[in-house]
C-alpha cells in the first residue's frame, strides 16, 4: 500500500493517490488530471475509484475529466446530487483498492453531503482517515458554505457536524493518521495548522472542536464565532462540481493565444475583458498597463483571484512572465475562471514597445515615510486580514481587509494622498491596482509592508497575541 498526499501550496489544497496491488483510488484529484494518470502509468496501476469528499467550494475537482479519461466511477457520498453520473455510496459503504478497504463514513456538517473515507490496510485494520473539509488539523470545516434548504441556519449544520465528529471520528483509534483537504491559509476554515498530516489521538489533545468535555452548545457557539462572508466565487464552484465544466484541454488552448499588443488591446475592448498581471509586484509599480489588475503568481494567485474577480465567467487576458502562461491559465481554471482569451506576445515590453501607454504606482520605502507618518500627515490604510491588523498595527492606521476591498471603495479619500500597505508588498499592490482601476489614483504603496515599517521604526501598537482574540 503506498499512500501519496499531494499538496498546492497556492490553494493550501491536498489531493490524495493510494495504491494497492496495481490499483489506485484518487481522493479530491485538482482540475488537471494528467500527473495523476502519468503517475498511474508509471506504477503499472489502473485508477480504479475517484472520490469526492464533498462539493467543494473553493476549487474545481478535476473529478469530470479524471472519470472521462480513465472510466474510472465517481463516488459521492450520502445525499449527493450531481448531474452526472457518481456512484452515491451508502454510509458504510465499502469499496476495495487491491488489498485495502476505502469505507465512506458519513459525516455532513461542513456540507450536508460531507463523507470522510476511512483506509483499512491489507489486515482490515483502521489506518487512515482522508476527512475533507470534516476534520482539518486545528479546526474543522465552516458550517455557513453548504447548499441547504431555507430552513436550515449555519448553527443547524454547526450541530449536525458535532453530531458527525462525536459519533463517527472520534470513536477511531488515536492511532488512525488524518489527511485533511486543506491546511492552512485555507478560507474553508479559521484555525489550521500549518501541518497537512497529524494522527487522530494528536488533534484529540490539540484541536479545539475535539474537546471530550465539549457540550453541543459550546461547540456550536465555538466553530460559528469570528466567521468572515466567504468568498463570492465559493457558490460558482460549487455549481462547477455539482454540474461539470469544460474539459481543461480545452481552457488551455483557447486561453494560450499569443496576441501582440495592438491585437491585444483590440480584443480587450471588444469583450470587456480583465487584463491580468501576474508578474512580481515589484515590476507592475514599475510600468503595467491603465486599469490592469495585478495579483502576482508567486503568491496565494488563485484565491485571491477568486476572492477579487469574482464572477467566473469574466473574461481574462494575461500579462505573464514569458515561459509561464499555461501555468497561468492552468492555475485560474481551479478555481473555475475558464474565460482566458489570451496573452500578450513578448508580455509588458512589448507593450511599451509598442509605444502603447502605461501607467505606474508611486511606492516609497519605509524609512522614507517615517516621519510623515508620525507628524499624521497622510491616513495609513492597512489591507491586511482582520487577525493580523488587531494583533499589530501602525498607530492609528485604518483598516480595510483585501479580502473585502470591493465593498468598501467610498472609505478611501478622494482627495489628499493616503499610505497604503500590507504585511510584507504583496497585498498592497494587489489593493492598489484595484484602486487605481475603480479610479482612486492618490495612492502610495509602502514598500515592504507592515514588516518595513515596524523595522523603519514607525510606532505600532502593542503585540497581542492572536489566540487570545477568539
């Protein structure tokens, strides 16, 4: 038996390969299936099994394509609906891998289909839990992200999910390794480690949802408080999951159309298509074309393309570190934005070359700003996440998290030059690119981020530690 956890870093996503006896179960597979089935060659094994944990929310499965190209059936577990056909295991349901067990133990609560799957190796013991958004490590899943009937409040499936965690994964064995869906940096919870495999008897003693003395009403009110509105594509992927998409080939080609600058600029205008910038920050402050987006690749790219754009169906062109389109357009159809139309040929020279215009963002260094900041001659903006803004920030700074940046355009000033920053540059020129699209142009970036400005000497308040402001 070998069991093969696969990380993505950017979606803080694991997706899973067992193989047993020439034959493999995939739980959770991302949207492109091809190492998955190259790995499958080179084991000499057959896919046998594709399992889905749930419908998720925060990326594309690769389940449609994956079951296309290998005959391989999807497995859902209990209530279940997609479009397609899956098979719909019955809680308790087992499915052999060679010489293992894979047993769908159902658990909803994070969504009312929810189903962990529990490996019992060649001797029929318990070895392994593959929880989904169930169990995380530190946490469990958000009970407010399911599709669910009018009637039924997030404190309804908080319950349920207690019910769920008591009844079918805390009775396993201690000894049983836990392999959750996501780690953290995850918007599918609030509290996750950053370790992606912990055994059952370790997260009994750390994790704060598996308190034996817990009561319901404790757990419900514990796992409901602090909870942020979840990103606007979440339901849009959802639907993806539930109801199939294009196959990723597919996405790939019409997205991989490179157009020079004149062309680009043509087809831009004529779709009404998002140019996205993936580049280092570092260069789009330098020169990046009027009304462009910026949200860099070597980043978390794909959730805060999610969490920004929104609206999957948008159409996108690209400016892209040459050598790294496909990546580009790969890593935005997990998330479900299959709309790329192409990129620009020989990317942001080419369009100075061209002598097409572009704009720029004033951005300063810390220890430029650090008198202006204590004399209060210009508003600090601080777009961090709520945690990290009330654990340390710079005195008197305002606060507007990036995750919910389109909703709070009118607390910028319309006149008058503010500081914007993050914690460390990343965020900020992410923000300020928005800005600068919705028309607020008098913007400075501090360069560096929080972490400058703290070096800079600039006065923050005092630490507070995070764990304390639950």
């Amino acid at each position: 038996m070998n069991i093969e956890q696969i990380y993505t870093g950017c979606l803080a996503q694991g997706t899973y390969y067992i193989e047993s006896n020439g034959e493999v179960a995939i739980i959770d597979p991302l949207r492109e299936v091809v190492p998955y089935l190259d790995r499958a060659k080179a084991d000499g094994a057959t896919i046998k099994y594709i399992f889905e944990t749930h419908f998720h929310a925060d990326f594309v499965s690769g389940h449609v394509t994956l079951s296309k190209e290998t005959k391989a059936p999807i497995i859902f577990g209990p209530n279940a609906n997609p479009t397609f056909d899956a098979i719909i295991a019955e809680d308790g349901q087992e499915f052999k891998v060679g010489a293992i067990t894979i047993k769908a133990l159902h658990t909803p609560g994070h969504t009312m289909e929810s189903t962990t799957y529990l490996l019992k190796d060649e001797d029929g013991k318990d070895h392994a839990i593959f929880s989904g958004d169930t169990l995380f490590l530190g946490d469990v899943g958000r009970p407010d992200l399911a599709q669910k009937a009018d009637d039924m409040t997030q404190e309804d499936l908080a319950g349920i999910l207690y019910d769920s965690l008591r009844n079918k994964i805390m009775p396993l064995a201690d000894s049983v390794t836990v392999y959750p869906a996501h780690g953290a940096g995850s918007a599918c919870g609030k509290n996750m480690m950053k370790e992606t495999v912990d055994t059952l008897g370790n997260q009994k003693k750390m994790n704060y949802a598996l308190r034996a003395d817990m009561t319901k009403e404790e757990f419900i009110k514990e796992v409901t408080a602090g909870l942020l509105p979840p990103p606007q594509y979440f339901p849009l992927n959802v639907k993806m999951n539930k109801e199939g998409y294009e196959d990723i080939a597919a996405v790939i080609e019409r997205g991989a159309k490179a157009l020079n600058a004149n062309a680009f600029e043509a087809v831009a205008n004529e779709t009404g298509a998002v140019v996205l910038d993936v580049r280092h920050q570092n260069e789009f402050v330098q020169g990046h074309i009027p009304r462009s987006i910026f949200i860099g690749l070597d980043g978390g790219f794909a959730p805060w393309v999610g969490a920004l754009i929104a609206d999957v169906t948008q159409p996108i062109l690209l400016v892209a570190p040459d050598g790294r389109e496909e990546e580009t357009i790969t890593r935005l159809s997990r998330v479900g934005f299959d709309q790329t139309l192409g990129y620009l040929e020989g990317g942001f020279e080419a369009w100075k070359n061209a002598n097409m215009e572009f704009d720029t963002i004033n951005s300063v260094t810390a220890s430029e700003i650090k008198d202006a900041i204590a004399s209060k001659e210009m508003p600090v903006f601080d777009v961090r996440k709520e945690g990290e803004f009330e654990a340390e920030h710079v005195e008197d700074a305002q606060h507007t998290s990036l995750d919910f940046l389109n909703d709070h355009m009118t607390e910028f000033p319309s006149e008058g030059s503010f500081y914007l920053h993050c914690a460390g540059g990343y965020r900020s020129v992410i923000a300020a690119s928005i800005l600068k699209r919705r028309g607020i142009h008098n913007l400075i970036d501090v360069a560096g981020g929080f972490a400058a400005l703290k070096k800079a000497g600039v006065a923050v308040t005092n630490y507070v530690c995070p764990s304390t402001l639950k």
